[in-house]
C-alpha cells in the first residue's frame, strides 16, 4: 500500500525549488489564489471583519429564509471541519520543519485565505440548491457546475464538479475520518494509560465514535449543527484560554519567540530553505487547517437561511480567522515560547507529543485536558467531513435515503477502520487527495470572481437602503 500512497502523494504534491526550498505546485497554486482574490475584492478579508461579527450576533436580518441553519450555526459547522486535531498536532510538526519563522506565514495564510473563504462561500449559496422538503445541497460541485455553465462553458463546469465531489468522498474518509478517529484514539490512550484495558481495543473506541457520529450525522446539517453549535465554542474557548495561561506565565518568553518568529520568516538561511521554506510550509499548514481554497466549508454555509449570498460570504471570512490565526497560533506560541529549539526535530516527538510536553513543561496536569481537547477537535472534524463526504456523493450517485444512509455506514465503518490500523501509508494518499481539491475549486473561482463581485454591490446596496 506504501508504494502507491507514495506514487500518488508525489504526483500530486510535486514540488519545483525556489530559494533552496522544495515548493509544492499546489501550494502555490493555492498562494496566488488568495493574494489575487484579496487584491480583487479590496482587502474584505479586513475590511468585512467587523460587519461578519455584527452577522453572527444577529444584530443585521435580511429578508428570505431559504436554507435550514441560522448563520451561526453554519460558522460552527464549518468551523468544526476546519478546527481539529491538526491544530495542536500540525503545528507543531510544521515548527519542527520550519522552525518559528512558519508561524509568521500561518498568520499571513490565514489572513489571506479569508478572502478565499468569502468567494467559496458566497458561491456556495448563490448556486445552491433546494429540494421539495427544503433540504439543501451546495458547495464547489454545485457552482462548477451551475456557475459554470451560466457561463457558457458546461462541459468544463461538469467535469470540474466531478471531479471536485468524487476528491471530497475519497479525503472525507481518510483524513475527515480515519485520522481524526485514529488521533482521537491515540489521545485517548495517553489519559487511559498504554497498558490499559483500551490498549488494544481501538476496534470498541472506534466502535463507540462511530455510534456518536451516527446518531449525529442522522439527521443531517440541522443535527449536526445543533451538537457544533454547542461543542465548537466550549472547546475553542477551553483551548485558548488554557494557552494563554501557559503564554501568560512564560509572559518573559514572549519578546525572545516573537523575535524568533520575525528573523526566521524572512532569514534566507535556516531549516527547511530558510524563509522560502518557512513560508511554504506556513502556507501548507494554514491550507490544511482552515481549508481556504479547497472548499469544503462552502458546503456547511450553503444551507445557512438567507437570500443574498453575499452575507454568508461575511461570515466565512471569519472561519480562517478563528481557526488559523487565533487556535493554530496560539499554539505555535506555546511551543515557541517553552520547548523549542533548533534540534527539536531529531527529538523523536511529533506532532501532539510536542504539543502535549509543551504544555506539561508550565502546566504539570495538562495532559489530560489536552487529550480531551483533542477528542472533541476530532470528532467535530469527523462529524462535519461526514456531511461534506455525503454531499459529494449524492453529487454524484443522486439522492434518495437507500443511497445517503449507504454513504453514512460506509463512513461509519473507516471510523473504526481509523482506529485499528496504522494509517501512515494511506493518509499520505488521502492528505494528497484533499490538496487536489484545491485544483478544480481555485480555478472555479478565478472564472466567477465577477458574479461574486456582482452579488456583493447588490448586497451593499441593499444595506445602504436600510440606513
């Protein structure tokens, strides 16, 4: 299996150098995306952060109620996909391979990937669709398609939506699922203990993930957004505020990581090719968490209830903000700030294991918060990648309960595959497939900046007569 995790990791991940660094083409792909769409729409990335928060608040109405969440809960919906376990683990991974200059291009990547963000997600919307019973489905399949050929070009919109849905089933399974459920159960041994009863039981703790994602994923966007609007503040909440304790009583720490963030994000010498390096594995990292680009979390905001696909682009543009700027850097600052060093890669620790002792290294008792932080994170992924996952699939196979309750034991079923197995070899496939939905989508939104930019002066329009 490693052979062709590899073969089809490196095809889709290949790489030209830049700088004494390998840059990964869909990476850059995914950079100049965002740099353009923040220029085309006049920084909104910045700009519409204040009137998103007033969104969320309900403080503005819009008249229509299509749809079948309110815009808060698609936020969390969406959130819950994008904050999982790759925010404590990644990050740390990501330093271990950057060092501390990465984090200075997470922020960027994350500012930038909001811009991103808005265009998906007023797409998704504008190009939705809703059936008799008023259930909806959106998201890249559907405005590649729809979007597409309203512009004259059908045949390119279909097999870019193909394309597009039959990526999002495949990764939903491997990294939205498999992974989180794998993670969640790892984290869970370091509480329970490695010579416990669950020590080799990941078969009944994948088995038990499984029957609460089921009874969650049952009732599709309306029963999921019902547990995220719930579970996904507690948790961030719960998160910061335990890193911020750690940042706060290493306060005299601060100056000196801030200092190492800003030389090693621009010093053309260092790990991994220097700032070139720095960057792209910032980038990289900030791609995968808060998936701007990929498109994903369009198919959470496309069932939000309102008739002007402009506001729901509002309030996306605060998902990567949350999740890369504010939970992914938190962390980084942490690590930076207690346990980094230049050789703590060779420390035979990754990914949460860094994390973790970074933690214990202020906080003695934080092993096992943290582990709880990391179960929630994941089973919010999972939850959320099974809708995505299911949404590509009636894309592709049509509606209809024998075909979406298929789609919903399948997943249920790689939820405890997740735990039972080692996953190296098949992540590697399946973390390349969720890049490669960057293709299709990035393109997609090139060609229908225009509409967005359309239903945006209508939408400004339209707040103007209310004042």
């Amino acid at each position: 299996m490693r052979p062709i995790a590899d073969a089809v990791a490196s095809v889709i991940l290949v790489s030209i150098p830049i700088g004494g660094a390998d840059a990964p083409l869909i990476v850059l792909w995914l950079i100049i995306g965002a740099v353009y769409l923040t220029f085309y729409f006049r920084g909104i990335n910045f700009t519409g952060m204040k009137h998103g928060i007033a969104l969320v608040a309900g403080r503005h109405k819009a008249p229509g109620h299509e749809g079948e969440i309110s815009a808060f809960k698609a936020l969390t919906s969406a959130v819950s996909g994008t904050v999982g376990v790759g925010n404590i683990a990644g990050v740390a991974i990501t330093i271990s391979l950057g060092g501390p200059g990465a984090i200075f291009w997470i922020a960027v990547a994350g500012f930038l990937g909001m811009a991103t963000k808005f265009t998906e997600c007023v797409l998704g919307v504008k190009y939705r669709q809703i059936d008799e019973n008023g259930v909806v489905s959106g998201g890249p399949m559907y405005y590649l398609q729809r979007g597409l050929a309203a512009r004259n070009w059908p045949k390119l919109g279909r097999g870019l939506a193909v394309f597009y849905a039959a990526s999002i089933v495949l990764g939903c399974l491997g990294i939205g699922n498999m992974f989180q459920s794998n993670q969640a159960y790892v984290q869970f041994l370091e509480v329970a203990g490695t010579d416990s009863f669950w020590a080799d039981k990941g078969w009944l703790f994948g088995s038990i993930i499984a029957v609460l994602a089921a009874f969650t994923i049952i009732g599709g966007i309306k029963s999921i957004a019902a547990v995220t609007s719930k579970l996904v503040p507690f948790m961030i909440v719960t998160y910061c505020l335990g890193a911020l304790a750690v940042i706060i009583l290493k306060i005299d720490q601060l100056p000196h990581a801030l200092a190492m963030i800003w030389n090693g994000a621009f010093s053309m010498e260092g790990m991994a090719g220097g700032a070139f390096g720095a960057m792209f594995l910032g980038f990289q990292r900030a791609a995968f968490s808060n998936e701007a680009g990929l498109g994903s979390a369009a198919i959470a905001h496309s069932a939000v209830k309102t008739a002007n696909p402009a506001m729901e682009g509002y309030v996306g543009l605060l998902e990567p903000f949350i999740d890369t700027v504010v939970v992914t850097m938190l962390s980084a600052l942490v690590l930076t700030m207690t346990i980094y060093t230049p050789e703590i890669s060779q420390s035979g620790m990754a990914g949460i294991e860094l994390t973790s002792a970074a933690f214990e290294s202020v906080l003695p008792w934080a092993s096992a918060p943290l582990s709880v932080a990391a179960v929630l994170f994941a089973f919010s992924t999972l939850i959320a990648w099974a809708y995505y996952g299911l949404k590509g699939w009636t894309f592709l196979l049509g509606h209809g309960r024998t075909r979406e309750n298929a789609f919903k034991v399948i997943f249920c079923v790689f939820t405890v595959i997740g735990c039972s197995v080692k996953l190296e070899a098949i992540l590697d496939m399946f973390d390349a497939l969720i890049y490669l939905m960057a293709l299709p989508n990035i393109l997609g939104l090139y060609i229908l900046t225009p509409v967005v930019k359309e239903e945006l002066q209508k939408y400004r329009a339209m707040l103007k007569g209310f004042v």
